[in-house]
C-alpha cells in the first residue's frame, strides 16, 4: 500500500510539471482618463547631444490625441527648447500632445539646412514610433515653430510631407523667403545666413540665388502645401512681418488654406503678454482642430 501512494504521487508530480503553463494575458490597457499630466524631459532622439526632445502628454489621453511638433528660434545657430515651454505646456492644456524638439545648430558642415531639416525629421519619426508606448495618435502630427523654427517647420512640413502626416503648420514670426531676407537686409542678414548657407549671397551668383531660394518655404511651397497659420508682431525688427504676409499671398495664389494673426505694436515675441500668448495658442488650437 505504501508503495501505491508513492507511486501516486510521483504520477501527480510529473503530470504538473509536464503541463505547459497557461498563457498570461496581458494587463488591460488604461481606462480613458486614467492618464495623467506629465512632461517627460530630455529624452533623446539621436546620438547627438543636441537631438533631444521633450514630450508633454496630456491628462486623459487617447489613442485618439493629436499630436504637435514645435521648433524652437535662435537665428539657426543659437536658442534652445526651453525657450517655448510655455507653448508645450499651452497646447498639453488645451488637449494635445507635443514634442518640443532641440537640433543641431549650425556647424561648420557642408549643408547646415539639410542637417537642421534632417534632425526635425528624425525627431518627428522618433515621437510617432511612442505613440503606443505613450497614447496619443500615431498616424498624423502638427508642426509648428518660433523664428529660425518657425521657418524649420514650414521648410519641412513643405518639403518632407510625401505621406500626408502632416495636416497643417504654423510660424510664429517665421523666415519664408531667405533670397529676400538677405539681399534686401545683407549687412544685417548675411552674417547669420552665409554660414547656416554655407555660402555668402554677394558678390551675387546664380548659384548662391539659387541656393537662398531652395532653402525658402517661399520657393518651397505648393498647392499639396499643409494648412498654414501665420502670427507676427507688425513692429518685429527681427523677421519682418513682409515674411509673414508674403508667405500668406504666395499660398492664396496656390490655393492653399491660410490664415493671418497679426498683433499691434507688437515686436519678435509677445510671450510676457498673457492676452496675446493666449490667443496664439487658442488660435492654433481651433487651427489644428479644423485640418483633421
């Protein structure tokens, strides 16, 4: 007898440990509105110390919450993400999520536009493989950018959208057309353009006219163009506000959907004016909303 319940009992043991265990579901995903506010900095898009990003997501996301790229200003060669927090944290409030991107900032390389261009791209294709890590729609983005950014964004969403991602764009206080910008302002311009260019615009040449105009959403832009919004202080001493307006003409005669937020006696930023501040990120809001 004793020898059968040994027996017994071997049998049991091995039936257990012979069976494959079963399959472990995985956990549920978050119920809507479970997800907090948060802002994670720093993250790193690149092996370059300057490609680095930070992604605000919004309190009760979905995989249905748009997405805003936004590119930060500094004459191409200067500036830093931090310098638009306050839009990061503007537009996480009004429901999206953002990627507040840095990039490399001109060097002494061969083709300083194509690298700032390529950086934009490489960060915005990062911040869309983290859509299912993070919620938030992976299928579509905005983009959007102060100054020297606000032409990145343009430059990219203009040239870059072979896909159709992209669905509408905005530049707060933008270079559009460098060609211009330079030759009818060269001692002020050309010492910033010359070396993000990689070459001077005088003594004049086919091949640097060229060169300014291929680096210009001016030039750049067709009727395929994203949506475009446009805000500028009408006293910037910085980029004129002609960038702005000549930029909007251009797209009317394209047929491309356009709108113009123009401020009074308003300079390069209004970003110490709670009113206009505001306004800029409600008016991107309804913006990037109406271009599903």
């Amino acid at each position: 007898m004793r020898k059968l319940r040994l027996l017994l009992l071997v049998v049991v043991v091995f039936s257990f440990g012979s069976c494959e265990p079963d399959p472990i579901d995985p956990p549920p995903p978050p119920p809507p509105g479970s997800l907090t506010d948060t802002t994670i900095k720093n993250i790193s898009y690149g092996v370059n110390a300057s490609q680095k990003l930070d992604l605000g997501l919004p309190a009760g996301r979905t995989n249905a919450t748009q997405l805003v790229v936004i590119i930060h200003g500094g004459g191409w060669a200067t500036g830093d993400k931090n310098e638009l927090t306050w839009l990061l944290n503007g537009l996480k409030q009004r429901g999206f999520a953002v990627a507040n991107i840095n990039y490399r900032l001109t060097l002494n390389t061969p083709d300083n536009y194509k690298m700032q261009i390529d950086d934009v791209d490489s960060a915005v294709h990062y911040v869309l493989r983290q859509s299912t890590v993070h919620t938030f729609n992976g299928q579509k983005l905005y983009i959007a950018g102060h100054s020297a950014g606000g032409h990145l964004a343009l430059a990219y969403a203009y040239t870059r959208n072979t896909g159709g991602k992209i669905k509408a764009a905005g530049s707060l206080a933008g270079p559009t057309d460098l060609f211009a910008m330079s030759y009818y302002n060269f001692n002020i311009y050309n010492l910033i353009l010359e070396p993000y260019l990689g070459m001077p615009l005088f003594p004049a040449s086919a091949t640097a006219t060229q060169r300014y105009k291929d680096c210009s959403p001016q030039y750049q832009a067709t009727a395929s163009s994203a949506p475009t919004i446009f805000f500028h202080g009408d006293l910037d001493p910085v980029v004129y506000i002609d960038q702005s307006t000549g930029m909007f003409a251009k797209l009317g005669t394209l047929g491309v959907d356009r709108k113009m937020i123009t401020y009074p006696f308003t300079f390069h930023d209004w970003w110490t004016d709670g009113t206009k501040t505001a306004n800029t990120m409600d008016e991107l809001k309804l913006w990037f909303n109406g271009h599903p």
